[in-house]
C-alpha cells in the first residue's frame, strides 16, 4: 500500500514538473499569425555542432496566450532534426525575455525535452538564444542553440 501511495506522488509531481506553468504577461500585439526566421548563422549542437536555418510560425491567440506551432532547421544534416509536441505556450518573466514552453527535439545525436529561452527585443522582433538549452531527455548533453530568430510580425507584450 505505501508503495502505490509513494508511486501515485511521484507522478503527481513529475506530472507537475512538466506541465508549463500559467504566464503572467499580457500581449499586446493584436491576435493573428507571426513567421520565425533565423538572421545570420544559427548553431545548433548536442554532442556535434550544426550550423542550420530555422523557419517556423506561430499565434497569437488572445491578450494572454500566444504559441509556437511549428519549428523546422534546414541545411545539411539540420534537416534531420526535428521538432515535436505543439503547440509550444509563449510566456515571458521579463519584457526582455520570451520562453518557449514544451519544446521536444529528436536530434541524430539524442533527444531534449523542456524550455527554451531568449533575450528579446520588442522594437525589433529579434529572439537571441546565446547557448540556450534544452534539457536531454536522451544521449549525452543538452541541445544547445545561439544566433538570432527575428519574429515577424513582431509581437509585444507586457509583465506586470
């Protein structure tokens, strides 16, 4: 019996872990769709490193959600790595920072799971990952990503 009820809260608290938790900010753009793009040389690596473009969409749905729903790298072996799970919550602790929540990458090297965030600009739409990580959940290392994402068209918000 005591193990059904340690097993039950051990998978209580992992289901926790991994469910994003409600953002506090408050988008100000007007609902509707945004593009993703990388601006010069994006880098990608977990355990070899990959220089890739990035292109990918998105949404603002309302005054307090928006969303990623699609990511794709192209280039080389990029193309190999692929995003899954959308749509991935938008939410910020700062008005100079944006996080993606949920993210799932398969790479050829192992696979991440979890958060991904950047410094962003909101004059320019543009997402700086400088070696931003997302937990393994596979292989050896996190993936890691540095370079820019400009988001068009670009999308505000507010943090109280």
């Amino acid at each position: 019996m005591m193990k059904k009820i340690l097993a039950a809260g051990a998978l209580v608290a992992s289901t926790a872990l991994m469910t994003p938790q409600a953002s506090a900010q408050t988008f100000t753009s007007a609902p509707g769709s945004f593009t993703l793009a990388n601006v010069g040389s994006l880098t990608v690596s977990k355990g070899i490193t990959l220089t890739c473009s990035l292109s990918g969409s998105g949404q603002v749905v309302s005054a307090s959600s928006a969303r990623v729903t699609n990511i794709t790298l192209g280039g080389g072996l990029c193309g190999s790595i692929t995003f899954s799970g959308y749509p991935y919550a938008v939410s910020a602790a700062s008005t100079t920072s944006i996080t993606l929540n949920g993210v799932t990458v398969t790479a050829i090297t192992g696979n991440c799971a979890g958060t991904l965030t950047g410094s962003y600009n909101q004059a320019t739409g543009l997402i700086t990952f400088a070696n931003a990580t997302i937990p393994a959940t596979s292989g050896i290392g996190a993936c890691r990503i540095t370079g820019q994402v400009r988001v068009t068209p670009t999308v505000t918000y507010t943090v109280p």
